[in-house]
C-alpha cells in the first residue's frame, strides 16, 4: 500500500461503506461537479434554481431467502387459493422475503440520501432504480442519481425522484413539489389445482382462473402497499413510473407443482405548494415542505 493511499476502514454494515464515505470526501474536496443530467434536464433544473453538486449512489447487496419455501396446497383447507403476503392470513414463507427486498431497496435510497446530505444537497433528481442477481438467492440493490442544491429556503432532507430533470422543472412550474420515492412490493403463491391443471391442457382457448387470480391478488396487493408508502412520504399525488409482475414456477415435490409471482410498483410522490388558480412563474419559494413555511409567490 502506497504512503497516499486511505488505509482500510472497519465497517460494521451501519451507515456509509468506508468506499462511499472516501468517495464523498473526493467530492467535497473537488471543485468539479458530477452528474447524470442531459444537457437538456441541466438546462431546465438551471431554470427553475437548481444546480447539480454531484453523482450520488447508495447499495447494498442481500441475502433475499424463502422461508418455508415449498407446496403452495399446503397453506390453507382449500388448494384452490392464492397465498399472499398481503393476505390477511399471510403464509409466513413469504412474508419474510417481501421485507427482505423491501429493506434491500429502502437500505440503497437511504444511503443514497446520505450521500445526498453530505453534499448540502436539497434533493436527488433522475434517480435510477436497479436490481442484479448475483447468483442463489444474493442480489444487489442500487439507487443511482444526481443530487442538486438551491439557493432557496428548503427542508433539512433532501427528497428523491425517479424523475429527469426536465420533469422536476415542469412540476415546479405547475406548484407541485417531489417528496419522495414509494415502493410497493407484493409476491403470492398458488398450488396447480386440478382446475388450473384442466384448463391449462386444454387445445382451446381459454381463461386459466387460478393463474388469473394470482396475478390480479398480487398487483392488488402491491399496490396498496405503495400508496401506503407513498402517504408515509406526505405526497397529495404519486406519479407511477414503473409496474412490473415476474411469475415462476416450483415443483417441490413429485405431481406438485406451484405458481409464484411477485409485482412491483415504484413511483415518486409530490405535494402542492401553490393553492391559487394560477400556478407561479417562478420557482424558489418552492421547497419548504412545512405548511407554515410556504411563501408567496
């Protein structure tokens, strides 16, 4: 190890990784400014006030296991029903994963804010949302995004948005402010019945009931949690930018055969700060988020 280079910092897994802390250090120091803006998205942030103060990133890599992972004909008297981890009699094997990867994108956003922080930034535009499996049942989770800073009056935590920067700027023109990202995450099981077994071996055309009710009870689900979230955020609005349903299958044992799927919305939360008819032309009294903060514009 060369007399320049950081020695290795201990990490107990809390806070910023010892890498992302120098990198922050880099930044401070630096009198050059990252970001992942277009040109464009720059432009019109520079329009509304903001500036960018550099590239921001939070991850974390998760173990996201099963518990009880098995026959889906066993979690109730009828087989003939979709098991969700929004179900009011939520099988536990599920339960355990949906917080898992609840927690693996939670933990990436909030690293991500305080890497934010310690840029004095007032919030992280474009942010890009990205999962990679890393082989079992390991998987990385990554926020990715440029943080910004304005000169006006703002709250202590920056907020986040998945965004661009051209977007941000037309919902501040409009008297609407971003407060955050919501996610909603929602997965479920189901036994192949004899029902589905029939209608899926059929040669004509037609509705196969228990895949159908899988996929519907799990983006049910998965949307009530995000407009959950999103009120937890303290937005009047959520912009949903992204919806997405895997389904796999498992045979845990011979002639048995489940159905797993698991949906996933993310999306950004906003709130107005303009109550008139008309909305302002210009931006900075923008971003206190406190009511009894709000000025004129």
């Amino acid at each position: 190890m060369s007399a320049d280079q950081p020695r290795p910092v201990p990490w107990d897994g809390h806070g910023l990784p010892p890498q992302a802390q120098l990198r922050m250090e880099r930044a401070a120091r630096s009198k050059v400014a990252g970001s992942l803006l277009s040109a464009p998205e720059a432009a019109a942030l520079a329009a509304v006030g903001f500036s960018p103060v550099g590239e921001v990133m939070g991850c974390i890599v998760q173990h996201a296991g099963w518990a009880g992972y098995g026959c889906g004909y066993a979690y109730g008297w009828n087989a003939s029903r979709t098991v969700s981890s929004g179900s009011a009699t939520s099988w536990a094997g599920l339960t355990p994963y949906v917080k898992a990867v609840y927690e693996g994108w939670h933990t990436a956003l909030r690293r991500l804010v305080q890497e934010a922080t310690a840029l004095g930034a007032d919030g992280v535009v474009g942010i890009r949302l990205s999962e990679t499996h890393l082989g079992g049942s390991n998987r990385e989770f990554l926020a990715l995004g440029t943080a910004v800073r304005t000169d006006a009056a703002t709250a202590t935590r920056p907020f986040t948005t998945d965004l661009s920067g051209s977007d941000v700027s037309k919902l501040l023109h409009a008297g609407w402010v971003p407060t955050g990202i919501a996610i909603g995450i929602a997965a479920g099981v189901r036994h192949d019945d004899y029902g589905v077994r029939n209608q899926t071996s059929t040669w004509g055309n037609t509705q196969v009931d228990g895949y159908t009710d899988l996929v519907n009870t799990v983006r049910h689900d998965a949307r009530d949690q995000f407009e959950r979230r999103a009120r937890e955020h303290g937005g009047e609005t959520v912009m949903v930018s992204s919806m997405k349903l895997r389904v796999w299958e498992n045979e845990p044992s011979d002639n048995h055969r489940d159905h797993y799927a698991e949906a996933l919305f993310i999306g950004t939360t906003a709130t107005s700060f303009h109550r008139g008819a008309v909305a302002p032309t210009r931006s900075l009294s923008i971003l206190p988020l406190d009511r009894t903060r709000e000025t004129a514009s």
